[in-house]
C-alpha cells in the first residue's frame, strides 16, 4: 500500500510539472472552451496529466520498477494494460476536447446524430472507447461474462466520468472516492510479485497526475476536459474490473448503467445543488459562489 501511496505523490507532481511546463500550449484558443460560466478555460488539462504520468511512470521503469516488500516488481501485462487504457482514453477524450462543438450531448444526441448521417467526435469516442475496453478485457484469461462485465466496467467508466466534469474538482473528486476501495481491496489481495501490484501502480500514478492540476482546476484555468475526464473514468473501471469478483462487477455495471440512464433525462449539477450536503461537498476546494 505505501508504494501505491507513494505512486499517488508522484503522479500528482507528475501531472503538476507538465500542467506548469504546458501552460502555454494549453492556452492557445483551439484549446480554450467556455465554463458553466461562460468563461474562456483552458480545456484537455488530461492530456498535460497524461504526460506526467507516461513521465513518471517511465522514470519508474527505467530505475527497476518500485519496490514490494522487499522485492522488485517488474512492468508485465497488466501493466502494460493499465497504461494503454489511460494512454487511448486520453488520446480519444483529447479528439474530442479540440475537434468537439458540444451541438450533440448525450448517448441519444449522438444516436440521432448518427442516424441523420453524422459521426460525432462524442459517437466516436463512445465506439472507440467500447472497441478498446473489449480488446483489453479479452486479453487475460476468463469467463466470457468476467469479459463483458469487464469491457462494460470500463467503457461504463469513462462514460460516467465524463458525464460529471461539470464542474471544477468535481470528476477527480468522484473518481477518487469510486477508487479508494477498489485500491484498498486490491493492496490486501497483493501477493509478492503478482501484476495486480504493477497495474495499480499505474492507476495511482494516473490518479495522482489528475490531482497534479486540482489547483488550476480550482481555480478554473483549466479544466480536465474530456481527455482527463474519459482516461480517469476508464482506469478506475479497470481497476474494478481486475480487483473484483464477476457479481461485484455485474453489480457496478447495473450502477453505472443507472447513472448513465439518469442522466438522460436530468442534471446532476441540479441533483447536487438540491443537498446540502453533497453542494458542500462539490464546492470544496473550488472557488465557485
């Protein structure tokens, strides 16, 4: 558990250094979008904490990968799955941050749209991001339905994910409470050398390199965007999908697929000003009235 807690840090200055180094480039107007606001932000910050994750993860490797009780644990296939996930969800979430005009939102938006003869950067996203989650889900091996179930979990993920980046902290908040007891199941199952280690490694690294731009997300000059957004939702899916069991997945995927469907025909911004408690709770650490 220490070293997943030290791959958090890490990720997150990770993704501190390359916001801070790309600030520039993330500023230029292709890249700004309007905020809940109307006001002009610097969106696709996932893409900067991509790179400080892919950098982080690289000066990992390269010194002999982290330490495990006493023992060194090498990069192997989980690995290797876990940091494709982030690498595609960003790439597919940065397509649509640049080449997106936000006219079709929604599952029924782009189904309409495709219908009329148009493939949206969202449709493509959508099918894009199925398309890697069943090829990664049917490399290790496993029943056909720990399969589905593990596909769903992280295309799912990506999806929900992205659906409550409304709002400055609000995604990185949510993601992080889904995955601290997919981690804390996971560091109780980890034996000696077993690749779960090295893959969970890779989802605090990339977790943490979304908390790297929480202070310029706070204070709104800079967004997650959905390259940030899609690849948290996803990794913390795969982080489910190789932790637990097929009935704990199935019953995730019916939650998210819940939430998916809600949101269809309501606003979780709506839904979280009506509390109290959770408005309290979104607002902290941002700078919204």
């Amino acid at each position: 558990m220490i070293g997943i807690v030290i791959a958090l840090i890490l990720g997150a200055l990770g993704g501190l250094l390359a916001a801070t180094s790309l600030e520039s480039l993330l500023r230029i107007p292709s890249l700004e979008r309007m905020n809940y606001r109307q006001r002009p932000v610097a969106t696709a910050g996932g893409l900067a904490a991509f790179i400080g994750a892919a950098l982080v993860l690289a000066i990992l490797i390269a010194s002999g990968w982290v330490m495990h009780r006493g023992q060194l644990v090498h990069a192997g296939q989980q690995t290797a799955t876990a940091f494709a996930i982030l690498a595609s969800f960003t790439l597919l979430g940065f397509v649509d941050d640049v080449l997106g005009n936000g006219d079709d939102r929604g599952f029924r938006g782009h189904v309409r749209a495709l219908r009329s003869g148009r493939l949206t950067t969202g449709a493509l996203k959508m099918i894009g991001g199925a398309a890697i989650a069943i090829l990664v889900s049917a490399v290790p091996p496993g029943s056909i339905g720990k399969h589905v179930a593990s596909a769903a979990l992280i295309a799912l993920g990506a999806n929900t994910a992205n659906l409550f980046d409304r709002a400055p902290l609000r995604c990185v908040k949510i993601a992080t409470l889904a995955w601290l007891p997919i981690v804390i199941l996971a560091a109780s199952r980890i034996a000696v050398g077993d690749e779960l280690y090295g893959s969970m490694i890779v989802v605090a690294i990339g977790v943490g390199s979304m908390w790297g731009l929480a202070s310029r997300e706070a204070r709104e000059s800079l967004m997650l965007g959905d390259a940030g957004a899609n690849a948290l939702g996803a990794i913390v899916g795969y982080a489910a999908a190789a932790t637990v069991g097929v009935v704990a997945q199935v019953v995730m995927v019916i939650a998210l697929v819940a939430l998916n469907v809600v949101s269809e025909r309501t606003s979780f911004s709506a839904i979280i000003a009506k509390h109290r408690w959770l408005d309290a709770i979104d607002r902290f650490g941002s700078q919204r009235p």
